[in-house]
C-alpha cells in the first residue's frame, strides 16, 4: 500500500503537530512511503563541507577532479542530512516524530550537485514492545534516489513509534472524592478568610496556617504592598489584626 502522492513536487511541508501522522498500529510491513524532492546546489555542498567535512573533493571542483570522485561530490554525512530533511518534511510522517534506536547507511555512488532527491521508504518489520506495551520498534528500508532512480544512500532504520493513539477516556483528568473534598475545603476557607479579613491576602494566609506567624508573612511579602480596600469593604470595619 502506497500512501504517498507520485505527484507530488519540491516545496516543504512540515510536520508540525507530534500527534499527526502513523502509530504503530496503522503500519504493516509492504507499506511504502515518497518524499517530495530536493535540488543539490554547488553551494550547498561546499558550504556544508566547509562546516562538517572539509575535504578537497567536497569543497573544490579542481581538486575534486583527480580523486576517486572525479568532480566536486556532496560528502555522504550531507546525503544523510537531506534525507532526514526529506523525510521529516512529510516523507515518512510518524506520530511523536522520527526517533531512531539504530542505522546501517550506505553510499553506493556520490550525491552530485544537480541532483534531483527523493526519499522512498518501505515497511520492513513491525515489533510491539514486550516491556513498554505503549510503543514498538519499526524497521524501515530508506532510499535515497536521484532524478535518473539511481541509489545515492540506502539505509535500514529502526524507529521507536508509539503504540496508538490515546483514547479520549484516557486524556480526560480523573479526580477522586478525597481531592474534589479537599479542594472544596480550601475553597471554603479562602471564602471565610477573605470575609474577615478582607482582601489584605497576608493576613488571610495566617488564618489558614500558611505561615506561622504574621511576621513570616510580612518578611516574604515586604515588597508586595497591602492591596487597597475594595469600595464595597468601606462600610465595614478595619479588619481583624492577624496575631504576631
């Protein structure tokens, strides 16, 4: 089953929300994947050679021309890199991201600038976890191709996917009597604490035991002044004072 669309061409998509995309439940072996494509630039090459792989053939076409490669050849750690990007963009989208446990990469002939790239992935193996029933390990084979479907990188990754997606019951917060009884009660008791002693919230601490004493609150609470009265507490009486 191919879930992937032929047709589709360069321009990126990325994969923004961790929770779109394939769980291990939705993967079966056979299941293929395409990537959209990328254009190797000169540019691209030298500069990430410069960075990451400064040898004479990545970086210089005239050196480049009597070694191995002939001319100027991307550094194989570069074919990597566009096929993660590939990949990551919408080429293989996998719920909680693409999260490797293992890989065995290899490089039959050089990525050229020029090239045309695309990532083909197929299912090889789908492995729930014994020990850890809410993911498994997938076995994919990961090709790289070129304009002219030549191989430039053929790698086996095995990644660490979630086993389903969660089910609502289990998203939705749970509380038991004893914590909807203690909320009540501290809802309570700021209610009783603000009535007498108005909105001057240290004093309301003391009363709930907070801080031991009148003075730790006004020590923690020095550079907070004491808010103002509120107009409807005017016609009452100056609060009750908390005791040192």
């Amino acid at each position: 089953m191919d879930t992937s669309d032929p047709t589709t061409t360069e321009g990126p998509y990325y994969l923004d929300d961790l929770e779109v995309g394939n769980y291990l439940d939705d993967l079966e072996v056979g299941q293929r994947f395409r990537s959209q494509t990328h254009t190797v630039t000169a540019d691209e090459v030298k500069i990430f050679a410069y960075e990451f792989d400064p040898q004479p053939f990545h970086m210089n076409e005239m050196a480049a021309r009597g070694t191995l490669f002939g001319g100027l050849a991307a550094s194989g750690w570069h074919t990597a890199a566009l096929t993660m990007r590939l990949l990551v963009t919408g080429g293989l989208p996998i719920a909680g991201g693409i999260v490797g446990r293992a890989a065995e990469v290899e490089w039959p002939r050089p990525t050229r600038p020029g090239d045309i790239l695309r990532v083909e992935t197929e299912v090889v193996a789908v492995t729930p976890s014994r020990s850890h029933p809410e993911r498994g390990t997938v076995t994919f084979k990961v090709q790289t191709l070129n304009q002219k479907d030549q191989v430039v990188q053929e790698a086996t990754m095995n990644l660490v996917v979630p086993r389903g997606r969660p089910s609502a019951a289990a998203l939705r917060p749970t509380y038991s009597v004893k914590d909807l009884t203690v909320a009540l009660g501290i809802l309570i008791a700021i209610i009783l604490s603000t009535c007498a002693f108005g909105p001057d919230y240290r004093k309301a601490l003391v009363a709930l035991g907070a801080f031991q004493s009148a003075g730790a609150v006004q020590a923690r609470t020095a550079a907070v002044p004491t808010p103002p009265l509120d107009p409807w507490w005017s016609g009452f009486a100056d609060p009750v004072q908390a005791p040192a």
